[in-house]
C-alpha cells in the first residue's frame, strides 16, 4: 500500500504570500492550504481578507 500524502507549502512561499497580501502568516497558511496551486483564487482570497 502506498499513501499518497499532501505536500505542506515551504514556509518560505507562505511568509512571502503574507507579506504580498499584507495578511497574517496564519491567514496565509490558510489559503494557501486551501487553495494549493490555485494561485489565481488565492489572491482573491488574501485580498479579501487584506480589505
């Protein structure tokens, strides 16, 4: 049996995602664990919050 386990996002991409937004690097953390490689709809969602 193999599992196939998600890969987590670097920190590194998290702490440069938050700083982009201006958002908290949990908020971040957040989205980006939601959205993964969706980085068009990520965006929106940090914008969201940043509002």
């Amino acid at each position: 049996m193999t599992e196939h386990a998600q890969a987590a996002t670097p920190i590194k991409d998290v702490i440069t995602f938050a700083k982009k937004h201006r958002i908290q690097v949990d908020d971040a953390q957040k989205i980006l664990d939601e959205y993964g490689e969706d980085r068009k709809n990520a965006d929106k969602a940090a914008r969201r919050i940043a509002a």
